[in-house]
C-alpha cells in the first residue's frame, strides 16, 4: 500500500476526484430510471400523453 502511495502523491487531486465523479454517474443514472418508470406508471398506463411528453 505504501508503494502504492508513493506514486499517487502527485496525482492526489485526481484520484479523489475519479470516485466522487462516479458516484455522481450512478445517481444520476438511479434519477434516470427512477423519471422513466413515473413516465410510464402516470402518462403510458392511464393513456394521459401529455403528461409523457412534459
């Protein structure tokens, strides 16, 4: 681990960085899932298409 660390020194900034980013990725994703199945349960069931295309 301490050789590991010894070449991350310079790149700290990056390498806390990169997970935060993909913690964001996988929320947004979550959030995307999350609209597309009330896009589906509010405006395709009950046949209401405008409320799909809001």
């Amino acid at each position: 681990m301490l050789k590991i660390l010894k070449y991350l020194k310079k790149y700290w900034y990056y390498a806390i960085l990169a997970p935060l980013f993909m913690i964001v990725e996988v929320g947004m994703d979550m959030l995307l899932t999350m609209y597309m199945s009330k896009m589906i349960n509010y405006g395709v069931q009950t046949g209401n298409m405008d409320r799909i295309i809001l």
